[in-house]
C-alpha cells in the first residue's frame, strides 16, 4: 500500500473532515480516485470514438441534396 501526499486549500480539507467524520478517509479517497481515473479512461475513449466516427465521416462519399430527398421519397405511400 502506498502513501500519497496532496495540498488541499483549508476548506475543501475541513468540509470532507465534516462530511466523512467516522469513516475511513483513505477508502473514501482512494474510491474517489478510482472514480477519476475511470471517468478520464472514459473520456479518452469518448475522444478516440469521435475521432474514428470524424475520420470516417471525412472519407465518406458526398450526396446531393437532389440524391438524398430522392433516397428520402423512395418507397414512401
């Protein structure tokens, strides 16, 4: 197990001493941080999609306006 060190201003310091009084606080801090780093690994993956759904929209073939209402009104009663 590890030992980490951070500067918190005062307040935000004394608010989670008031708020988790009686509870573990190296649990709570190291869920907390697991909470952020799947929440960044989230992130990353959002980013990496948009970027695959953009590169792929980029090699696409382009549509007329004409072609699409026509493949729009196709089929319809």
């Amino acid at each position: 197990m590890s030992t980490v060190n951070f500067s918190v201003p005062d307040e935000v310091k004394d608010e989670f001493n008031a708020v988790f009084s009686g509870q573990n606080k190296s649990a709570i801090i190291a869920g907390l941080m697991r909470e952020a780093v799947e929440r960044a690994r989230r992130k990353e993956r959002s980013r990496a999609a948009i970027s695959r759904i953009s590169a792929k929209r980029e090699q696409a073939p382009s549509v007329t306006d004409a072609a699409f209402r026509k493949a729009r009104e196709q089929g319809r009663p």
